[in-house]
C-alpha cells in the first residue's frame, strides 16, 4: 500500500508493451460501508461457514453498514437441491436478516459474459485446450498445485493438431510475475507474484461454466461492495481477484480473512471432511461459540437471553482487533 492505493500489475500485452508500466488498483473510497456473506449452496452451513456470516454480519453492523446475501451457485453441477433455502432459512432463524434482495449468480451469466469480452477487446485473455492431465503434468508448482505453463498462451506455439482442434476451449487470462500486495486486517500483509504461485488462471471454464474468481469480482464491483470478511481459505484467491478488479477498472474492496474453523485432524470444515450441519435448536450457544472462536469474550448469561439481546451486545462490543489468525478453538462446536 503506497499514498492509500494498492498496487497491482497488469501484463505486457499488444497493447501495452511498457514492462514498467504501473496499474493503481485505488481502495473502495465510499462513506457507506457494504458487507456481504455469500455461501455455495453445496450443503447446509456448519460451523465454519456460521463463523463467516457472523463475523461479516458484525463488522457490517458494527459500521453502521448494510449486508447482503449473495448465493454463489454459479457452478450449477455442484448445487444441492433446497439447499440455498435452508441457507437463507437458518439465517432468519439466527436472526441475521440481509438487506436488499437475495442475489443469485446463476441468473447473472450476461454481467460475466460482459466482463469477459471487456477483457477479450484487450487482448487479455486466450483460450486454453490443454487437459488437466497435461496440465498435472507441469513441473512448475505452486501455491495451489501445479502451475499452468503457458502451453496455449501465444497461438503460434499452441499445438494444432486434430484432436485438439476438437477439444472444448478454456478461457485464461494473462499474467505476469510483477507483484500484487495489500494488508488484510487479520492476516497481515500479503504478497503474490500470480504467474509463479498461479499461473494463467481460468476464467470461463471449457465446460462452459464461469469461474468462481472471475463472478465474485464482477458481483462485488457490481453491488458495490466495499468490505469483504470471509475465510482465510480464499486468501490466496485474493490476488487474483485484485488483478481482475484493476484490469476491469472495479475498486478494490478492504478484506479481512477470518480464521480457518478445522476438525480434530487439522482439516478445514467442509462437506468432503463431513462437518455437522449448524443445528436448528440451541442457536445462542452455536453463536456465542462463534464469537469466541473470532476472539470475542461474550458472557455466559448471553446463553439464556432471546436473539435480540445477543445481537445488541455482540455489534455493540465487536472488536476485529481480538481475532487472531488461526482463532481460539471451541471443541463443543467442531466436529
């Protein structure tokens, strides 16, 4: 961060050729602070996911912000039935009611294609056959796993024969090894140089679904959003972000990545690690729990009291600065 900016990089390309030519990614500058808490509906919520609402819920109210629901379903294959309404129903029944009307990704594939072709005219992106087998297959590794080599980047190198003629087509966008940086208010600073630690990333998947980095940048830029609190599971997504957000000319939002909530193995909650769902009954203890988690110190009397009284005390006493990295571990909830 130099003078209140984020600096991030875009590449060379045809039309801009200058290798030292620098892109201002500029912060979000408005005085009404918008939060949201946008879930996959893969699955109910578990305790990590509920650790996520309430603290994006909290730092929303506790700026005398607005906070809004977004249900990130733009992979339509990995959607469970029902399960955006039982989202949406746990919710109100934690008394954790959104503002505005609930947004859908799945209905905003014309806002995507838009934001694509912004990038296309720019000749900043390319499309990619190369199977993920080939591309396991890379020796370079990074942050994620292997990295994408370039294979399809320049046209001329890109293998031409029939059989990848017939493939179905990726869409990359192009990236460089300069550096993207910004100071998260949990974690501290962080840097990424994305064409070493990523690569080329996708951006319009060859099955014909829109990428999760490319979507959540265009839907925050588009219901202007200016906090984003989240998991620390997408913090190396974060980069990425940014780099799309200054080649797309959207502000970039503050962040705050909220610890991980992990099993007794050391495994992020999630379906796969088969994590409880967040119970329908004794909703206070499940909350005041996820406050400690974040490093609050709610009092024990708050499990006895109505929803109303636990949402007035905990907004009236957040403090971001008490959550530490990792979070303080709750046994009762994780499992």
């Amino acid at each position: 961060m130099v003078n209140g900016h984020l600096y991030a990089y875009p590449p060379t390309c045809n039309n801009n050729t200058d290798p030292f030519h620098v892109f201002i990614v500029t912060e979000n500058k408005s005085t009404i602070y918008r939060g949201r808490f946008a879930p996959s509906p893969t699955g109910p919520l578990h305790f990590g996911s509920l650790v996520a609402a309430v603290g994006s819920y909290l730092d929303a109210r506790a700026n005398q912000g607005e906070w809004l629901v977004r249900i990130e379903n733009i992979d339509t294959p990995r959607e469970i039935p029902g399960a955006s309404r039982d989202i949406l129903m746990l919710l109100e029944k934690l008394g954790m009611y959104w503002d505005g009307e609930v947004v859908y990704q799945r209905e905003r594939h014309a806002l995507y294609h838009e934001a694509l072709a912004m990038l296309e005219k720019q000749n900043l992106t390319y499309a990619c056959t190369c199977s993920r087998r080939e591309i396991a297959d890379s020796s370079i590794v990074g942050i994620e796993g292997p990295v994408y080599p370039g294979t399809c980047r320049n046209t001329s190198q890109r293998p031409n024969s029939p059989y990848r003629q017939n493939r179905q087509r990726a869409v990359r966008v192009r990236t460089n090894n300069r550096p993207v940086a910004f100071t998260d208010a949990v974690q501290g600073y962080v840097m990424q140089r994305i064409g070493k630690a990523i690569g080329d990333f996708v951006l319009h998947r060859a099955d014909g679904i829109f990428a999760y980095q490319l979507a959540v940048v265009v839907d925050d830029a588009a219901q202007a959003i200016t906090h984003v609190v989240r998991g620390a599971d997408l913090l190396n997504s974060t980069p990425r972000q940014m780099y799309l957000q200054q080649l797309l000319g959207y502000a970039t939002p503050a962040y705050m990545h909220l610890p991980v909530v992990t099993n007794t193995q050391g495994e992020k909650l999630s379906k796969q690690t088969f994590a409880a769902p967040v119970a329908q009954f004794n909703v206070s203890f499940q909350l005041v729990s996820a406050l400690r988690f974040l490093g609050q110190s709610p009092p024990d009397d708050l499990l006895d009291n109505n929803l109303e009284t636990f949402w007035h005390w905990a907004i009236a006493h957040w403090n971001p600065a008490n959550i530490t990295a990792t979070g303080i571990r709750q046994p009762d909830c994780i499992t």
